[in-house]
C-alpha cells in the first residue's frame, strides 16, 4: 500500500499544481480558518493564565487557609501557623512556597487627599528576589528593601495623593483586638501601574505591619499555598481540609485558691448550646456562659472550695517567650458540676473566658495520653474550632460567611479555599470565550467541510475523461479514490502548515503592538500588550480536526468518482 501511495504522489501533486489558482484560494480559507481558531484559543488561555497565575495567585495563593475570629468582628488571624503550614507540607506534592499573607484595608493619607487603600506586608527578601515584578517609575526599589518603615506605592495614586518618594504616607487601620493604629510610612519608590488591582496596593515590610496589627511571630492573617503545577490546587484542596479537623480546645494546668494547694487539672469549656443534662449536671450554684470569669468545678472539689470563691488557673504557653513561659487566668467559682466520672479533674470555662484565654495565650498542646483521658467529655466540650465546609463557587462562599456570621460564635471558623473558587467568575469568563471558540470551530469546519465538497464535485465534473482513461488504461478503483484523497489532504496539510505560520505571525505582530487599556483593559494585557499563550494540545487538536474534516468531506465524491465506468466517463465527455 505504501508503494502505491509513493506512486501515487506525482500525479497527485501535478494535479494540484494544474489547478493552482482554485487551489490556492482553497488551501488559504482552510489556513485562515485554522489560524483565527489557534489565535483565539492562545487569547483565552492568556487571558485565563493572566487572571489565576498574575492576579487571583497573588491575591489569594493556589490554595489557602483562612481562620476567621470571632465571627462578629470579622478578623481573619491563625493563632497557630506553624501547625497549619505543616498540615499543608503533609498533604500536598509539588509545593514552591508556603507564604504568610498580611494585608489590612487602611485609610491613607497623602499630600493632596486621602485614599482607600490595602497595606499589604512583603518580606524585602522575596521582594528583592522577585524584583523584575516590581517596575519603578520614580525613587529607589533599593531604599525600599533596606529601610523597614519605607513603602512602595503606584503611580496613579501617588499622583492623587500628590506623594513622591521620600514624602510621607499617614494610615489608619484596625488591628486584630479591633483597635485603631496610625503608622506613617516614607515613600521609598513610586511604581507603575500595570493593573487595577495592583492599584490598590501600598506594600510594606511585612514584619513592620505584623507588629503594628498585634501579630506575634507564630500568627498570621492568611497562609497561602503555591504549586508547581496550580491545575493540582482542587486535588489536595480536599486532603487538607480533612487534616484540618479540630480536636477539643483542652488544655492542662494548675488551680489554686488563696488557702489550697495546687491541683493539676484540665480546662475547657462547654460547646455551644451546650445543655446540662443527667450525664453532666450542675449540683450547687448556676453556669452562666456570657461570664467573663466564671468556672464550674467538678463536685469532687466542693469540699475545697465554695461558690464565689477566687481562684487562679495558670497553664503553659504552646510558644513561650523571654518575658513569660505560662499565663495565668483569674477565675471566680460559680458552681459545681457532676459529670461522668467524679475523679476527672476538668474545670469548664464560660465560653467568653475559655476563647479569649486559648487564642490570645495559645496552650501547650495536651498529648494524646491527656485527651484520651478525658475522651468520656468530649461530646460536651468545644473544639478548637468550627471547620467551615468547602465551597464550589464565589457565591457559595458569600453565603457561607453570610451564614457564619449571623452565629453567637467567639472561637475560630477554619475555611480552606483555592483560587478556582474565589476566582469562580473568571472561569465563567474563560468558559464563555471557549463557547464562542467552539461555535466558532463548528461554523468554520462546516465551511470548510461544504467548501471541499463543492470543490471537489467540480473538479471531478471536469476530470471525468482523465477519470475514464485512467480506468481505461488498468487503474483500480481504490487508486483512483487514494489519488483524490491523496491529492486534497496534501492541500490540508500544506494549508494546517500556513496556518501555523499565519497564527505565529498574527499573534507576534499583535502582541508587540503597545495598548493604553486603561485600569479594566489593564486586566487583559500583560506588560500593555496582548498576551496569547500557546496551548500545543490545542493547535494539535486544530490541526487533527482540520485534517478529519477534509477527509470526511473528500471520501464520498473521490468514492463516487472510483465507481465510474470507463466507458459511461468518456462517453458523457464526448
């Protein structure tokens, strides 16, 4: 078969050279066709790859992990970053960075007026690492990288604040206790804007902006996960957010009185909505869970103490400093309790105090002899925290914390995020532009598909006596269906050839030509021009389709024309 097929090559392209011009025109549509089809493809993935790895990314990392505290102040803070970056290290493959996230919305003040703005921290290593990112129109990146109390901000709104480097910025913010900070920075550089949402940035020394949102070392707001590969961000989204599932909010610890020894015992405090019932019952006095110092006691200890007795309850910090190692609470007894075993030392806090305490001056972790111990208690007792579902959608995780937010909660809410959700519109978007892709591929196909036909009904219409003599002379009918095939999927692959070439051309000729998008158009451009991003999957699937499409389209004429008769050929010729 391939011997014929060799054979069959000559005539095959002398044919097409014969009828150049017709060919020519036809080779050019199928090239045109298949060059706007890779073109707009490489738009959209640039389009998509622009919006994930250039804004959602930064925005919000491949995956994240956000704890809100206090469900009605709206604090995003993790009291324990260490032992959520290690949740992520644990669960995820592929990792190129774990990063803390800190930013704050501020009111900031310039020259001229006064703007609403994001301080987002930055540590000056990674920003001098990744310098090329930063583009400088006026001022010194370098002032900035040494000097922690300097800050970058972008052009347009230094030009509204009427700021220039070495000019000093006021800005208000909250802290994390909910208490208003006024911290002045000095304008190091002004960089260009390159977007919208890069307008609303004034970056900052991160460690400067932890200290002034009352952050300690092994706290954060956010942590932020980026992957080698971010189409894995769903994939280990899921496994993390199952590591993520909270223990009881236990913690162990002395408790003394003004005439007793010490007792070590545990605490924790009652979940909510917690009702006493016959397995944990209140003996003597009352619980009352808006107290701000209130405990219950285990009525083994009644003959110890008496209700309204003071009483101190100091336990071991998880991370310890020079000025102390542990923390002490100052507790009121309000009552005692009988629960499941008599002999379990546990004092249960009010909710008000056992938050407060637990997140403000993290404990030591109790160990998995100590939480088995009082493994009877733990359907009553609250957990470290409520760990939020996953989400699908944007919208979803409005509701979500539309939800969250309407519950009498003082603890943490965990909420375990990738960009594809925060970023559900931009695939919306991509989706739409690959809807018209596909209309486009379907409308073009099919003009291509009827286009052959015709063309080929033609050119068999006028070949009719070549047709015949070469039956005359001994050929086969399947040689003269192989020479038509032959002859037109050579015209596509020579016509998939110049569309290639044409789609280079076109999109290296429009990604050089500099636009001004303005702060919308901005998002779609990369470095003020249009950016197409080459999928070979995609150009391969094109070029495959334009390939199937002509032959579909040239079989059953060149068939029809292998079933002429010699004689009935050059008969209707003459």
């Amino acid at each position: 078969m391939n011997g014929r097929i060799r054979v069959l090559i000559k005539p095959a392209v002398r044919n097409l050279v014969r009828q150049y011009r017709r060919n020519i025109l036809l080779a050019l549509a199928m090239a045109l066709g298949l060059c706007i089809l890779i073109s707009a493809s490489a738009f959209s993935e640039g389009i998509t790859d622009m919006m994930f790895n250039k804004f959602m990314s930064l925005m919000c990392g491949h995956v994240e992990i956000a704890v809100r505290e206090n469900a009605a102040v709206q604090t995003d803070v993790i009291r324990d970053r260490h032992r959520f970056e290690k949740i992520l290290r644990e669960n995820a493959e592929g990792i190129k960075e774990i990063s803390e996230s800190i930013s704050v919305w501020a009111r900031v003040l310039g020259i001229a007026k006064a703007e609403g703005m994001v301080l987002t921290g930055i540590e000056p290593e990674k920003a001098n690492k990744d310098r090329n990112l930063f583009k400088v129109y006026d001022g010194s990146f370098d002032e900035f990288i040494s000097d922690p109390q300097s800050a970058l901000i972008y052009k347009k709104r230094a030009v509204n604040m009427n700021v220039h480097p070495g000019d000093y910025i006021h800005s208000r913010f909250n802290n994390i206790f909910g208490q208003m900070e006024a911290v002045k920075y000095r304008v190091a550089a002004v960089l260009e804007t390159e977007s919208m949402f890069q307008d609303m940035a004034v970056y900052v020394h991160q460690s400067t902006l932890k200290s002034q949102l009352g952050l300690k070392p092994h706290e954060t707001k956010r942590i932020w996960m980026y992957l080698e590969n971010p189409l894995d961000a769903l994939k280990f989204a899921g496994k993390i957010h199952e590591k993520c599932a909270p223990h009881t909010a236990l913690y162990t610890g002395m408790l003394s009185g003004e005439k007793n020894t010490e007792i070590k015992c545990a605490a924790a405090a009652p979940h909510p909505g917690f009702m006493f019932t016959n397995h944990l019952s209140i003996v003597s006095g009352s619980y009352n869970a808006k107290s701000k110092n209130g405990v219950i006691l285990p009525d083994g200890l009644s003959g110890r103490y008496r209700i309204g007795d003071s009483v101190s309850y100091t336990y071991a910090l998880k991370y310890p400093n020079r000025e102390k190692s542990g923390t002490t609470l100052r507790l009121r007894v309000e009552g005692f309790y009988r629960g499941i075993d008599s002999q379990i030392p546990l004092i249960l806090l009010s909710p008000e105090v056992h938050y407060a305490a637990y997140y403000a001056n993290l404990p030591e972790a109790p160990g998995e002899t100590i939480e088995a111990y009082f493994k009877p208690y733990q359907e009553f007792l609250a957990k470290e925290w409520i760990l939020m579902r996953r989400s699908s959608t944007t919208d979803d995780i409005i509701v979500k914390y539309s939800q969250l937010n309407k519950k009498p909660w003082k603890g943490h809410a965990v909420d375990v995020k990738t960009m594809y959700e925060t970023g559900t519109q931009i695939l919306q978007f991509q989706q739409a532009i690959d809807k018209l892709i596909y209309i486009a591929i379907i409308v073009i196909l099919f003009i291509v598909l009827v286009g052959l036909n015709n063309t080929l009904r033609m050119t068999i219409h006028e070949r009719k006596t070549e047709i015949g003599t070469l039956r005359a002379i001994g050929m086969q009918r399947g040689d003269v269906r192989t020479l038509f095939m032959l002859e037109y999927m050579l015209l596509a692959c020579a016509a998939a050839a110049a569309g290639l070439l044409f789609s280079v051309l076109l999109m290296a000729g429009l990604s050089a030509i500099p636009i001004d998008g303005g702060e919308i158009g901005s998002m779609f451009l990369n470095d003020n021009r249009l950016y197409f991003l080459i999928n070979i999957k995609k150009i391969a699937a094109f070029t495959a389709g334009l390939l199937i499409i002509t032959a579909i389209a040239v079989f059953l004429p060149a068939r029809r024309a292998s079933k002429m008769k010699p004689s009935e050929a050059l008969q209707q010729y003459e």
